[in-house]
C-alpha cells in the first residue's frame, strides 16, 4: 500500500511539473510573438492593408482583439483553448486545427520516419564500429561520419536539389506528392528520399558516435573482464550484456533527442517546400499569424516536454541506479 502510494505521489508530481512547462512555454510564446514587428492585419487583409486608413486599421485591430492589453488577449486565448477553440488563422482564415490537420501527417510520415531509421541505423553502426573498434571500418565510420554531421542541412539540401532535380531530372525537389498523386504510395516515396537523405545525414552519425563510446565504456567495465574468464564469447558479452546495460542511456538519448530531429526536420521542409509542420511554422512566424503559431509552438513543446519525462520514467524504471533516495536504497536491499 506505501508502494503505491509512492508511485501515486511521482506521477501526480511529473504531471505537475507537465501542466506547469506548458503554461509556461503558452505565456512565453504569447508574450514574444506580440513582440515581433510583423503586422497582423497583413496577414488577414493582405495587400488590401497598404490601402486602409488608419481608423481602419484601427477598427480592424479591435475587431481580431489585438487593441487590449496583453494580459487581457491571454486569458481570452486560454480561455477558448480550454474548450478546444484555438481560433482562426489569419493568413488561411481557417479554423487552426484544420490547416494542422491537413499537414501533420506529412511531418509524421518525414519525422517518424527519419526519427526510426536514425535510431535503428545509429544502434546498428554504433555496435558495427564496437565490434571491429580500432580496425579500418571502425576509424573510416568515424571519420567519414564526423565530416558529414559537419554539413549544414540547408547547404546539403541545396546541394542535391542542384543535382539530383536541376541536372539530372530524377527526383522531385519540392512537395510531398505531384499533383493527384496524393494516395499514391510509389510518388510519396519518390519526394521523400531528398528529405530524408538531409534527416539522416544531419543525425544519424551523431547518435551512432554516442552509442559507440556508451558502448565501449561497457566492454571496458570489470564485469566484462569476469564474464570474458567464464568463457563467455565476444558476442554474448556485447549483445547480452554491454548491450542490456547500454539500453537505459539509449532510451534515454531516444527522447532528448526529439527536439533535435524534430528542429532538423522544420529545416528540411522549409528548404524543399514540404507541405508539413516546419513550413506552416515558418509561414505563422513570418506573417505573423498568433493563432497558427501558438498552436504549433504548444505541439511541439508538448511533444518534447512528453518525450523527455517518458524517457526519464522508462529509464528510472528499467535501471535503479537512475533513481534516488529511497527508491535506490530499497533496491540495493531487495538486491542483496
């Protein structure tokens, strides 16, 4: 019964902590964006606000809200998104949830996509250099991925639109599909490998090198030694072992690292103009659109601020030694 007790008291307090970064993270990006010297009325007018007169513009703020105080305006917008109701957008004088809607799923499919594959090929590299550590494969892996996590993501993506699209003609530059071709799977494909090339070669390396040192920091431990004397093969020690031990600090590097491929796949949509989050989130900042880019800073905050505390629940759970406290000693005695 104190066990569940205690478990009852952790999660109330990591959703505390949860629900406090978001309002936070809500009123700092409510205050900053007001501050930005864009004009939203020519977001929602567009060119026809060049011709407006003053008064105009004036019964225009007022009529989207933007004359009260910042204070006032905030609890307004809290208020309607309590119920769901995040507004309109000013440039696409929608509802913000439809034009997310309509685009998520192309940042799912590049973000999730890419964020499997890094993650897969980076555990796959990292136990490829390990197992061959101080041979040619090991040292050209190592090299050869640190000049290209070097590039910049724009820089390459340029790059390949000027070959692969401009001289050669064999991959599309820009969009997630060609015009009709939106529920065919073999045209999807095609427009996502540039995209995805840029992804994995902006973090897949990164996270491999990680691993890699995390790894042999394993293979060097004391417990290897023992294993090795019992007559335990080098692959049992690795994979078994070093492998098992490694998988806190993995799951852990899986769930930081979400702001980062997520932040190199905003860059990448914006450079190859795919219909995604990145491009709606730059298009918001830009024109100034306060409703499309509260949302979208709120959904990518949440979905960091998630990642983060379910990474560091996962990795308390699977390795005591994260734990403190009470928690740790009453391992250490049912260890024993």
């Amino acid at each position: 019964m104190r066990r569940k007790t205690r478990k009852m008291v952790y999660y109330l307090k990591k959703t505390l902590v949860f629900l406090l970064s978001v309002w936070i993270l809500s009123v700092a990006v409510f205050i900053l964006a007001r501050l930005t010297p864009a004009d939203p009325l020519q977001s929602y007018y567009g060119e026809r606000v060049e011709k407006m007169s003053r008064e105009e513009k004036e019964l225009a703020r007022g009529k989207l809200g933007l004359n009260d105080p910042i204070h006032v305006q905030y609890a307004r917008w809290a208020a309607h998104a309590l119920r769901g109701d995040f507004g309109i957008s000013y440039k696409y004088r929608q509802n913000v949830t439809e034009v997310i809607r309509l685009r998520i799923g192309n940042t799912m499919l590049l973000g999730g996509l890419g964020f499997v594959l890094t993650f897969a090929g980076a555990m796959g590299l990292g136990l490829l250099c390990v197992w061959f550590e101080g041979r040619w494969i090991d040292r050209i892996f190592c090299k050869l991925g640190t000049l290209v996590s070097c590039i910049p993501e724009f820089w390459l993506s340029l790059v390949l639109i000027l070959i692969f699209c401009v001289t050669l003609h064999w991959l599309p530059g820009s969009g997630a599909y060609s015009v009709g071709s939106a529920h065919d799977p073999a045209d999807r494909a095609l427009h996502l490998i540039l995209p995805m090339v840029v992804v994995l070669s902006g973090h897949l390396w990164y996270y491999a090198y990680m691993i890699r040192n995390r790894l042999l920091e394993e293979v060097r431990a004391d417990y290897v030694l023992l294993a090795r004397a019992k007559g335990l093969t080098r692959g049992q020690i690795l994979f078994r072992h070093c492998l098992r031990n490694s998988l806190p600090s993995y799951i852990s590097l899986m769930a930081v690292s979400v702001p980062h491929v997520l932040g190199g796949t905003y860059v990448v949509e914006t450079v190859f103009a795919y219909p995604g989050i990145g491009t709606l989130a730059y298009e918001s900042a830009r024109y100034a659109d306060y409703n499309m880019l509260m949302v979208l800073c709120l959904l990518t905050g949440v979905t960091v601020i998630f990642c983060s505390m379910i990474g560091q629940i996962v990795s308390e759970r699977m390795d005591p030694r994260v734990r403190g406290g009470e928690e740790l000693e009453t391992s250490e005695v049912a260890r024993i």
